[in-house]
C-alpha cells in the first residue's frame, strides 16, 4: 500500500474533525511569515552594510574656499546661518 492511499482512507476522518467556521494559517502561512522575516533580516543587514561604507565627511563649500584664496587673511569663513 502506498502512503498517497494510506493518507485518502485518513482523509475522511479529519473532515469530520474540521471545524468550517474556524480559519486558520497553517503550515504555509508559517512558512510565508518565515520567509517574509528572513527576507527582512537580510535586507537590514545588507543596508547596515552599505550605511557602513557611505563618507558623510561634507565637501566644503567652494564659494567658501574662494573666499578665504581671495582674502588671503588665513581664517576660516564663518557658517551661514
């Protein structure tokens, strides 16, 4: 006897045991979930990875760095506020 036979013959007897008014996920829906969360957890992972190779040193400001050329005086201009 197959396991396929095996299993319709069972078939019967979990019918009358279901309840038709209660809905619930079950194994595919735990595996959805799962994998919807593994695909999360790598998508933080790769963007803590990338956030760790961004330079957020700022260009200075070339009207600035103009400025100071033109002025010759040696201090630093001031931020705009």
């Amino acid at each position: 006897m197959y396991a396929t036979q095996a299993l319709t013959h069972l078939v019967p007897l979990a019918a009358e045991e279901l309840d038709k008014n209660k809905v619930t996920p079950g194994v595919l829906g735990f595996l959805v979930f799962a994998a919807l969360a593994v695909g999360v957890w790598a998508l933080m992972k790769s963007m803590n990875r990338h956030m760790g190779r961004v330079n957020f040193e700022e260009a200075p400001d070339p009207d600035a760095v103009a400025a100071e050329l033109a002025g010759g005086t040696g201090k630093a201009a001031s931020p705009a506020k």
